[in-house]
C-alpha cells in the first residue's frame, strides 16, 4: 500500500469526534495520524492502518 506524508485517509471506524478522515504526518514503522475532526494526533503501527483504510487521496 503506498501511503506517503500529506495524504488523506479514510478508516473503517470513525473517531469520537465524528470523523473518518486523517491527513498522514510520518511515515514508517508507526504512522502519525492528525485527525481533520479535531486535530488530535495519534501513533498507530503501521500494519493496523493498512488493515483499516478506506480510501487514499491526495491532500487539496
């Protein structure tokens, strides 16, 4: 899956603000996800974001 710095990616799951989607702000080993909802940032390995996205796009 090639998923690189600046995307947007929706999950399978939304967060509890509401939202699906997340810009990507590190790639690697770990992912850091920025949620576009409220803004809270979170590490998630990488195996567990390929496993729940939805969808990839380039960020506008």
């Amino acid at each position: 899956m090639d998923i690189q710095v600046g995307n947007i990616v929706k999950l399978k799951k939304q967060h509890p603000c509401g939202s699906r989607e997340w810009e990507v702000l590190r790639v690697g080993a770990d992912f850091r996800l920025k949620c576009l909802g409220c803004g809270h940032q979170i590490m998630v390995p990488r195996k567990l974001v390929e496993k729940n996205v939805r969808e990839i796009r380039e960020k506008a």
